[in-house]
C-alpha cells in the first residue's frame, strides 16, 4: 500500500512511515478525497474512526481506515488552522463520515464542506465554542 | 372514489428520551405514515459528560476509573482499550498471569453484557419474566467481580500494566460453578424465546442490516456478525491472551433482529468455553507489571482495539511526554450503530422500532461521551 | 333466578305500603350495590393475585409487607393511593370527552355481570337474551376507548387508541361466533338454559366440536381484555400506555378496574357457557363457580407472563386470517352437529 500511495501522490505526500500496522500518511486538505477513495478501492473499506487532536500550533485531523481482511491500517492525517479550518468532507466514501465529522465540526470547529447536514450532534444547538480546542 | 379524497398526513413523533424502551437518554424522531416509519433521526447528547475532555487534565492512572464508566455495562473493555493503548506507547510487558485475568474479566463482562441484552430485548418485547431470569443470572457475575475487586459495575479490574490485585482464593471454584451453571440457563433461555413462535414473528426478518451498509457504517460486534460477517477484533488482531484460547466467532447470515439475538447467545456460549479455559491454564506469576508511580510514556501515539460486547472499542492516545495525555479518543461502537439505524428502521412499523433499537444493543453512555 | 329473593324483598316492602315502583327500584339499587361491591372486592383480588403468580413464576416474591406476609392488602393501599391524586385533566385535553371516557369503559364492565349465573340461585336476571345483552353491552367500551384516546390531546394516545379499537374489533367476530356455538347447541340465549343443558348433559367443552368454540373463545377473550399477547394497545414498552397515558388517579383507576373486571368477566363467563357454570358435585355451587372461574383466570395470567407480545399487524392478521375462519367453522360444525341430533 505504501508504495502505491507513494506512486499515486508524489510530491503530495507529505509523509509516510509504518509502525506496526498502521500506515501513517499526511496529505493536504485537497487530496482527502482521493487518497480515501483509493484507500476504500485498495480494501481499507471499514472507516473505524474519524477525529481531531489539537497540538496547539494546528489542528491534526486523523482518519482511520481499516482493511478488515488483512487488519492493516492507514491513518491519513491531515492539518488544519485552530480556527476557520475548512475540510472537505469524506461523507460521499465513507457512510459512518457523516456523523464522524459532525463530531469534529461541534467539538473543534473544523467545517466540512460538502457535508449534508453539517450541525452540533454532542452538545445542544445553542452551544458556543468548541470544547476540545485547548 | 373514497380513496383518493381521504387524505393522510405523515406525523412526526417523538420517542423519548425519557422512553422505556430506548435503552437510555436518547431521543428518536420518527416521521410516520400511519404505522409504517418513514424516516428516522436519532438526536444525542443528553449523556454527554465531555470524557474525553476530562482525560486531558488527568494522569494516565487518574484516567483509568473513568473508562469503566463509558460503556458502563461492560467496564472492562473499556478499560482494555485504553490500558492497551498506554501500554503500546510505553513498551509494557504485562505478565501472563495478568494476561489470563484480563481475559477472564472480558469475557465475564461480555457475558453480563449480553444477559442485559436478553433482559432488556425480552422485555421490550413483553416476555417480563425473561428479563428477571437473565438479571438474576447476571447477579452470579457481580457477585464474583465483587469478590475479586470489590465493585460490581464500574469494576476497574485493569491498571497500566495488568490487574488490580489476584484473585481471590475462592474465586476460581466459583468462577467454574458459574461457567458450568450458565449453559444450562441459556438453554432454559432458548425455550422461552428463541424457540417460541411470537418471538420469532417478532424479530425474523425484521430490521434488515446489508453487510455493505455495516461496512460503510463502521458496524463491529453482534451488529455486524448477525449480517453474516465473520469480524472479531480478537481474531482480526489478537490481544491479552486471545491467541491462545480456543473459541469460535460466532455469525449469523440473516441480517435480521433474529440473528444478531443468536449471535449473542452463541458468544455467551463460547465466553463461558473462554473462562473455562483460562481459569485451567491460569499460569502462576505476577499480576502486574512494574510501572512506577509515574507515568510517563514517550512522545507519540497508539490506538488500542478491543472486542467489546458491542463491537470494536477503540481508544486513541496521543501523548507529548507529559504526565497526562493530550488527547484521548473513545472510539464507541454504538455511535456508528445509531447512525446506521435509520438505514435499518426505513419502511418498517412503528411496532418493529422498539426491537429494532434493541437488536442493536447501544449504551448511551458510549454514544455520547 | 333468584331463589325468591327478589320476590320476598318485594312483598315485605310493598307489605308496609310501599308503592310497587318502589320497591322494585330498591330492589334493582340493592342488585346494583352488590354487583358494584363484588366487582371491587374481585378485582382487589385480582391484581393481588396477578402480583403474586406473576412474581412466583420470575423467581420474586411480590407484595408481602401491607397487610400481613402474603401482602393481603397491597391493592387497596395502591387504590387509596390512586384515589389521593391530584385530578389532572391535560391542556389542550377536551374536558367532556375526557372526563366521560372512563365511565363509559367502566360502566359495560359492571352491566355485563348481571347475567352471571354465581350458583343455581344467584344470578341477577335472566334475561332471555341473555347472550345477545352480553355482546351488545361488550361494544359500549370500544367508543369510551377511542374518547380516552381522542380526548387526551396526546398523539401516543391517539395511536393507542386506533390501534385498541382495531384489535377489539377484530376479535369481537370470533368471539361472538364462538358464542353462537353455544347458544345453537343449548337451544337458547338464556343463560339459565345454556346451563340447564351443561348439567343435564355434561360441559359443553367436553361435547365434540365446542372444544374448537372453546379455544377460540379464550383466545378471542384474551385480545379483548387487551392481555399478552395481545396488550399492544397499552404496551408500556412501546406506547407508554397507549391510550390512557394521561389519565391519572381516580380517572386511571377506572380503566385499570374496568380491565381487571373485564377479565374476570370473560372468564366467568367462558366458565359458564362451557365449563359448566356452578355444576359440579359436593361442594356449593357458588364455590365451583369461582374455582373453575379462577381456573381459567390462572391460566390466562400464566400465558401473560411467559409469553411475548404480537405486533399490531400480526394481530390483526390472526384474527383475520386464523381465527374468524376457525370460528366458522366451529359454528358450521357445531350447526351440523345439532341438525344431525349429535349435540
């Protein structure tokens, strides 16, 4: 996989190293959708989880995919600015996307564009801020 | 000619979340034509308690009582994952006999678990009386847990690098009494409903999970081996001791109510197999690994997966060096098996929704956090 | 029927110079005490008594605290409790609708117990039609339910309301096919005839092909006392009480006594068209009238608690598509019988 990742994005790979049977890569917003799309072609069909982690300089956004026959991982990570963070969604490859990324959007604030119903799912509506930001 | 100039209109109504039947703090809007749901929208929340939020401001040890209660049903697991995930971070080899332990607590979790399933699923369906079988049948397991670490519930049994404390003496003779008492229970079970005609009217072919929406779902567990997919965490990337037990993943093809209700009997069948045969090969040594008071892993991160009753309970660690974590994510079965449940809910009747929900077998607690 | 009872309470009054309108009105406001006392006694009975079986049978123990180790006195504690409520009538609710609802769901489930045969001398009246009064009585409560559910201003209980009058309806035809055996095969809608005919010539349950009435009947009598399998229309589970969810205190208390009533009803009443009413040998009548009536009563509380329940649609299909055509064809029979000079 790594290598066909290597093939397919290039330059675009910001970077790629195997620990264990996680695949961690780090893509630009842009490629989100290719890169996951390719993942799901290549057997990484179970999306276990979709998050966030906040290291204070940029937000991480960390994509799990999971190939269920063989248990590899790929752990696409992708950054984004601590506020106004615009992502493309991932809710047209992935079904579990759609609740995954209103989880991120209500507790860090990234927006996702493209997402069909983008609003809180934790917190009640009339929340303001988002928690998980340091 | 009457037909057409009677007019109908679809009404929107709201289950819970104060509901008997929707298993905790959650709220179901159903959109209705007649009896037949049209549409479904879970709303959540109503248990949020900002967990994984909390876990920034503890240590690694601090930390660990507060997974129990997530998915309070089956503490252990959470507790596994997490543990699992520190321990990576950190190298830990934990001892063998803390190893066989943790196993034996899992799987007696599994089996709690599932016998509030039994409970609550034959209760919705108003067969009462099954609901108080399988909770005094539960009561046996609280029973030793509270022998073993003194809690029932939110037992805490793991700590970063193995087990709280050893088992007490009585525990394994009791522990074999129990593995040896439940298989006949669970007949008993199979009686009053599996094999009664209601039951199966009630829940065969009902609420129809195709394997590609439970993979586009992220479903794990009964969920999605009730829809004939053969995925067990334990098996897919095996951890404590799992590699070295004999069990079967239990499947059922039928997408159906029915098959995930029988892929739970099936696995508190084999988690008594599991028990039994760790409480035999019990290796002797330590229960717990030196750690030191201080835990401090190193920079980086971990996911650690665990064969929770309900599915994959994941728990991802990001660590900078410090004392406490910089982030901790719970990776909860339930939240993908609720939003999958609109998928499972379209088209069926108002009367199908309560066993629906139940099928699926989701902890508020998990969901929300 | 009455052993002369009514007779010689008539002429002791009509005796003192009493006018006959009179004395017959207090003669029928005696009746209806009695009717009224023994129902409520009965029914305090009753939920003791389904308290008690249900927790045997789940491994509990039920009320033993109020009134003694057996907890004799649980249901009227409960029914005071009830009773202290505060009067709730919902906003939005329509008031007369609402608070009349009750009193028509509670009132047929008295009515029907005049015709009642408790021993050879204990019924109230026996009305020549007897049966017909039953069944015509029996449908009064249907139009109370669907106030209780409209009246509330409250969608679960419309819902709950729908739902019970479709169910009751439904089986309203196998039971009163049921019925129609027997009164074909007695020869009469007189209660006091079907049971002359059961002590002549033995239980109608045990003369070939009443048993078929008699299955259909208890199963026909389980959905229309809304009992498991067939509770959907209240299924707490589901519909949170369906139909009475916002009825509290007294105005609850009806519906609950009105149910609980009901079953009773149905179960004397199966004891007297097919087990033989108070037939039997040794004992009083009255006493083998209860016993058999409590028989069957056990049996349906049995079948509650082990048993799931049935969604609305499979209800109504059974009723539809199992059990009017078995009631057909237990009437077909039970015709073919007689005309053959078999009954």
């Amino acid at each position: 996989m790594m290598e066909l990742l290597q093939k397919e994005l290039g330059e675009a790979l910001q970077a790629c190293e195997q620990v264990g049977k996680e695949l961690r890569i780090r893509v630009t917003p842009q490629q989100l959708v290719p890169v996951t799309r390719l993942c799901k072609q290549h057997g990484y069909t179970y999306p276990c989880d979709i998050t966030a982690v906040d290291m204070r300089t940029e937000l991480v956004l960390v994509y799990r995919l999971i190939a269920p026959d063989s248990g590899e991982q790929v752990v696409v990570k992708v950054g984004a600015p601590r506020s106004g963070a615009r992502i493309p969604t991932v809710s047209g490859v992935y079904g579990a996307a759609e609740w995954l990324e209103r989880e991120v959007y209500d507790l860090f604030g990234v927006r996702f564009e493209g997402h069909p119903d983008l609003r809180r799912i934790l917190l009640t509506d009339d929340w303001e801020g988002h928690p998980l930001l340091k | 000619m009457l037909q057409s100039s009677v007019r109908t209109e679809q009404v929107t109504l709201n289950m819970g979340p104060q509901h008997p039947s929707t298993h905790g703090v959650l709220r179901l809007e159903l959109v209705l034509d007649g009896e037949v749901v049209v549409d479904a929208r879970p709303v959540i929340g109503y248990l949020h308690r900002g967990v994984e939020k909390i876990g920034e401001a503890r240590t690694y040890p601090q930390f660990l009582p507060y997974t129990d209660r997530i998915d309070y049903l089956s503490a252990a697991s959470n507790n596994g994952a997490y543990v699992q995930a520190v321990e990576k971070l950190m190298g830990v080899e934990v001892p063998d006999r803390a190893k066989y332990l943790r196993v034996i607590a899992l799987e007696l979790n599994r089996i709690a678990s599932h016998l509030v399933f039994i409970a609550t699923f034959a209760n919705d369906l108003a067969a009462t009386t099954v609901f108080l079988y399988a909770i005094r049948e539960r009561e046996l397991i609280m029973d030793l847990f509270e022998m073993w670490v003194g809690a029932r519930l939110t037992q805490s049994t793991f700590r970063i690098g193995g087990v709280t404390e050893d088992i007490p003496e009585e525990f394994l003779p009791k522990a074999r009494e129990f593995c040896a008492l439940l298989p006949k229970r669970l007949e008993e079970y199979d009686r009053l409903l599996t094999g009664n005609r209601i039951f199966e009217a009630r829940t065969r072919g009902v609420g129809i999970l195709p394997p590609e929406v439970a993979w586009d779902y992220a479903c794990s567990g009964p969920t999605l081996r009730g829809s004939g997919v053969s995925f067990d965490v334990r098996r897919a990337e095996p951890y404590e001791a799992y590699d070295q037990v004999d069990f079967e993943v239990v499947t059922h093809p039928a997408c159906d109510c029915l098959g995930r209700y029988l892929v739970r009997m099936g696995e508190m069948r084999e988690s008594v197999r599991i028990i039994a045969q760790c409480v035999d090969r019990l290796p002797q040594g330590e229960v717990r690994a030196k750690v030191g008071r201080v835990v401090k892993p190193p920079a980086g991160e971990a996911y650690g997966r665990v064969e929770s009753p309900r599915g994959e309970f994941g728990c991802y660690v990001v660590s900078d060096g410090g004392t406490s974590p910089v982030r901790v994510r719970l990776r909860a079965p339930s939240f993908f098996h609720l939003a999958a449940l609109p998928q499972m809910l379209r088209g069926w009747k108002m009367g199908d929704v309560v066993a629906i929900l139940g099928s699926i077998d989701i902890v508020l607690g998990e969901v929300d956090r | 029927m009455n052993g002369g009872a009514s007779e010689r309470v008539f002429a002791f009054l009509t005796g003192y110079g009493v006018p006959e309108w009179i004395a017959s009105a207090v003669w029928m406001l005696l009746m209806a005490i009695a009717v009224i006392v023994f129902v409520l006694l009965t029914v305090l009975i009753l939920v003791w008594l389904e308290r008690k079986i249900s927790a045997d049978m789940q491994s509990r123990v039920g009320p033993n605290r109020t009134g003694g180790r057996f907890g004799l006195l649980q249901t009227m504690a409960d029914a005071l409790k009830l009773l202290m409520k505060e009067d709730l009538v919902p906003r939005g609710a329509d008031r007369a609708v609402f608070i009349l609802a009750p009193f028509l769901v509670f009132v047929p489930a008295l009515l029907v117990f005049l015709v009642v045969p408790f021993s050879d001398k204990w019924m109230v009246k026996d009305l020549n039609l007897g049966v017909l009064f039953v069944i015509a009585v029996s449908a009064f409560p249907v139009i109370g339910l669907i106030m209780a559910g409209w009246g509330s201003n409250n969608k679960y209980a419309v819902l709950g309301a729908m739902r019970a009058v479709a169910q009751l309806m439904s089986y309203e035809i196998p039971l009163v096919l049921a019925m129609v055996c027997v009164v074909v095969a007695a020869g009469s809608l007189k209660v006091g005839d079907i049971v002359a005919a059961q002590v002549d010539g033995g239980w109608f349950v045990t003369r070939f092909p009443l048993q078929l009435a008699f299955l259909v009947y208890m199963i026909a009598a389980m959905a229309e006392v809304n009992r498991v399998p067939f509770d959907l229309p209240e299924a707490e589970s589901e519909l949170v009480a369906g139909y009475f969810v916002e009825y509290s205190g007294m105005r609850f208390a009806l519906f609950f006594l009105a149910e609980f009533a009901h079953l009773f009803f149905v179960s004397a009443f199966a004891t007297t068209l097919f087990l033989g009413a108070w037939a039997g040998p040794g004992l009083p009548p009255v006493v083998w009238f209860l016993a058999k009536t409590y028989a069957v009563i056990i049996v349906i509380m049995w079948i509650r608690w082990t048993v799931p329940r049935l969604r609305i649609d499979q209800i109504m299909s059974f009723a539809w598509k199992l059990l009017v055509p078995a009631s057909l064809l237990a009437v077909a029979l039970t015709g073919a019988a007689v005309v053959y000079g078999k009954l």
